[in-house]
C-alpha cells in the first residue's frame, strides 16, 4: 500500500474514534440533564460531587473526541 491509502486508513480510523468520543460527550450531557431532572422531582439525592464528576467527565470526553477528529480530519487532507 502507497502512503497516501495509510494515511487515508489512518484518518479514517481517528475520525470513527473521535466521532465515538463525541457522540459519549453529547451522552454525558445527556446524563447531566436526566439527573438534575431526578434531583428536581425528588427522585434523586443532589451532591455537588456527582455533579462535577459528571461535568469533568463530559468536559474531557468532548476535548478528547474533538482532538482526535480534528486529527484525523487533517491526516485525510494531506
């Protein structure tokens, strides 16, 4: 296989990786809704740690997610 057909394999790859990344993000602010949600029904116990876990969590997960895509879009550019 010529370098250009890697490349374009190994764009590819990142891009389905940071789109998983992402689409887990876009999950976790589901998440964050769905709980306070419960926490406003008297469904669920608030606690600020469960809140900032959830928004670090989510917070790395879309930094992480958009660097990889941006990767790969960029490696199938060349």
């Amino acid at each position: 296989m010529n370098k250009k057909t890697i490349s374009r394999v190994n764009g590819g790859i990142a891009i389905y990786y940071g789109i998983g990344t992402i689409v887990g993000a876009i999950s976790g602010v589901i998440g964050i809704g769905v709980w306070l949600f419960r926490v406003f029904t008297d469904q669920a116990i608030f606690s600020w740690e469960t809140l900032i876990g959830l928004t670090i969590l989510t917070a790395v997960l879309g930094v992480i997610g958009y660097a990889i895509f941006r990767v790969g879009y960029e490696e199938i550019e060349k």
